[in-house]
C-alpha cells in the first residue's frame, strides 16, 4: 500500500502494560480462589457487604468502583448461590445486601488463600499494600486523568465498548 509513512512509537504502550498485569493479577488471584468457587471479583464483593452490612446498589457500586449494571451481574451468582441476600421490603426499588451465613462460611474459607495471594502478588511486584495504595492515590488525587495529564477527561469520553467514530477521509 502507498501513501504516507506512519511513524510508530518506539516504546510499548504504558496503558496496555498496566492491563496485562492487571489480568494476569487478576488470574493469579482467580486461581488461588478456585478451592472455594469464588473469583476474586466475588470475593471482593463478599468482604465489602460484609464491611457494610445493608448496603444498598449505588453504596456497593461506589464502595467496590463498579458501574451498577456490572455490580449486579457479579452479585447474581452470589445471591442465587446463597452466600448472599438482599432483604429490602418486596415492593422497594432499592436493595439492602447481607451476607448469609453460608457468605461467611464463603469468606472464612477464602480469607487465607486471598491472604496467600496478596502475599505472592506483592511479593512479585516488588511492592508492598501500601506502596500500591500510594500508586492509586496518585491517580486518583487529581480525579480522572485528561489527555494533558491532569483534570477531568476530555468531554464525550467513550465508555467501554464504545467505538471512536472515524474521521471523514478526505481525497487530496
């Protein structure tokens, strides 16, 4: 193909660095779980009801940084698997989560294979809980990130699965 030239950064993207150890964390977690059939991402979600009892979905949301569709989701199993339930009145719209006492059969089991995972993963970072949570303040002490490194996102800023639209291509 002809044309112009695209130059082509040298270094690799800092972005996609950041979510290939996010996922392999992620699976190391999953799999240190796997005895107890919980992911870490339910597992998560079991600590923080048991954290705030009554919780309802927006408080839950904010508490864990998950949109309230993707909350849901990852709460479904946990309800109809028992572990946990929601015990607001039958007619409200809103929820109150508790964790049952099979939940907290769910999380006794699990807190020492998560405690052996924080200690590998950490361990293999190089980087302690706290140095993380430094690392996580330092991004979120100026909120959102914008394209000039600080600041609220530029306006329109596409949600997951979103598509940029392409620019009119134009004959020259």
């Amino acid at each position: 193909m002809g044309g112009k030239k695209v130059p082509i950064p040298r270094e690799p993207c800092a972005c996609i660095i950041l979510r290939r150890i996010a996922q392999k964390a992620t699976d190391f977690y999953d799999q240190a779980l796997e005895p107890v059939a919980l992911s870490v991402n339910q597992y998560s979600l079991l600590v923080n009801v048991a954290r705030k009892e009554g919780c309802g979905t927006g408080e839950l949301a904010r508490r864990v940084g998950l949109e309230k569709s993707t909350l849901v989701r990852t709460l479904e199993p946990l309800i109809r698997d028992g572990f946990v339930t929601d015990e607001a009145p039958a007619a409200s719209r809103s929820r109150c989560f508790f964790l049952t006492l099979l939940g907290v059969k769910a999380l006794e089991k699990a807190l020492p294979l998560w405690q052996r995972a924080q200690e590998g993963i950490t361990a293999r970072l190089g980087m302690g809980t706290a140095d993380l949570l430094r690392l996580r303040e330092r991004f979120e002490a100026r909120g959102e990130i914008g394209i000039d490194g600080a600041g609220a996102p530029p306006a329109g800023r596409k949600r997951r699965g979103q598509v940029f639209a392409r620019p009119a291509q134009r004959d020259s």
